[in-house]
C-alpha cells in the first residue's frame, strides 16, 4: 500500500470516527397548543357545529344560543360564558375527534343537564379505537359543574348521557346535557428535527474520501 492510499484510508478512519462520536439520533419534536372553546364565535341560534371547528370533528354536538333561547332549563343555567353553548341532540351520544387521527388532551369542561338533576354523563376517552379512559360524572339543571378529566393523548371523546329526575318545571324532557368552556391541547403530528452537525460531517468525510481515492487511482495510471 502506498503512501496516497494510506493517508486516504486514514482520512476516511478520522471522518468516521468524527461522525460516529458526533451523530446525534433524530428526534421527533411534538408540537401542542392548548385553547378554550366556548362557541361563542358561532353566529346561528342552533345548528349543529361544523366539522373542522377548533379542528375537531363534531358528531352529534349542536351549538345553542342561550340568550335568545326563551324557555326555562339548564340550557340557560349551564352557560358558562356568553352566548352559546353545545348540547348532545335528541338526547343521544355525541362525539369530539382529532382530524385526520390528530390526538389531543381532553382537560376539562362544563357540564350541566338540560331537563333533570341527577343526570349521568359517561366520558369515554379513545386512542386507535381502544378504550384509554372512562368515567362517569353527575350533574344537575341548576348550575354548571367544571370536571377535571385529564385524558392525555386521545383522538376521540364521546359523551353518553343516561338517568336523572325529571324537574318539573321545566317543559323539555331527555337526556340532553349542555357542554361549555371545553379545554383542550391539540397535539400535532410529530416533526422531525433538521439535519444534525454530526450527520454533516459524515457527508463530508466521505467526500473528502472518495475525492482522494479517486486522486490515487489516476497517478497509477
């Protein structure tokens, strides 16, 4: 072996081994942003909340306006800021899900049954399609109650409402619930990191390399 060859080979030995003390594993920088959602920049009296809202799916949810609505209930008395609110229709399940399997922290929210006190809600929280989280809470006509529920890294939350005793004042009659204030951290997919020093200088070793390499062949020509 020559004199070229072995400084060549000794090159590429230094590049290497600079690149394999310096190459950091690439990592992927999850992004969050957390945000209150209380529909109150919805501007119709009653319509179901449009998909991609606070970019969420909405099934089931429809939005109220409480100060035009005129009659007694825990619609109006669940309110926690002004205007609006979201009700489960027809008194049936209702479901929040990420965009495009977008996973999110489900904090907290507002709960306060529409027509009976006592009213269950079971708050289910699912990632994938698998159950993560379930819990049931109580609630009443009277005022809104804040829950604390914490499911971290869910796509998908759903509502079921079920019991409860009718109040006989008012006129309406279900399992409707209103829901206000909601908190929530959007996830977003995970970014990876730029190009690391490390993984530079192994592109550059190598070139500096191959250029010698192909300097010594030529002189044995």
């Amino acid at each position: 072996m020559n004199l070229v060859n072995k400084l060549s080979l000794a090159s590429a030995g230094i590049a290497m081994t600079l690149s394999i003390a310096s190459i950091k594993p690439v990592q992927a920088v999850e992004l969050a942003s957390t945000t209150v959602i209380n529909f109150d920049d919805l501007t119709n009296s009653e319509a179901h909340i449009p998909n991609g809202y606070n970019r969420l799916k909405w099934d089931n949810f429809y939005m109220l306006n409480t100060v035009n609505y005129v009659y007694a209930s825990g619609y109006k008395n669940g309110t926690v800021s002004q205007r609006n609110i979201a009700y489960n229709a027809w008194a049936k399940p209702a479901t929040i899900s990420g965009i495009s399997g977008n996973t999110f922290n489900f904090n907290s929210v507002y709960l306060t049954a529409a027509w009976k006190n006592g009213l269950n809600i079971l708050v289910e929280g699912f990632t994938k399609g698998n159950l993560s989280y379930s819990q049931i809470v109580t609630v009443d006509s009277i005022s809104p109650t804040q829950f604390v529920f914490n499911y971290l890294n869910v796509d998908r939350v759903r509502f079921s409402s079920f019991g409860g005793v009718q109040v006989p004042d008012y006129i309406g009659v279900g399992q409707h619930f209103a829901l206000d204030n909601l908190s929530l951290t959007h996830i977003s997919k995970p970014v990876p990191e730029p190009l690391t020093m490390g993984s530079t200088v192994v592109v550059l070793g190598l070139g500096f390399w191959m250029k010698r390499k192909k300097a010594s062949v030529e002189m044995k020509r």
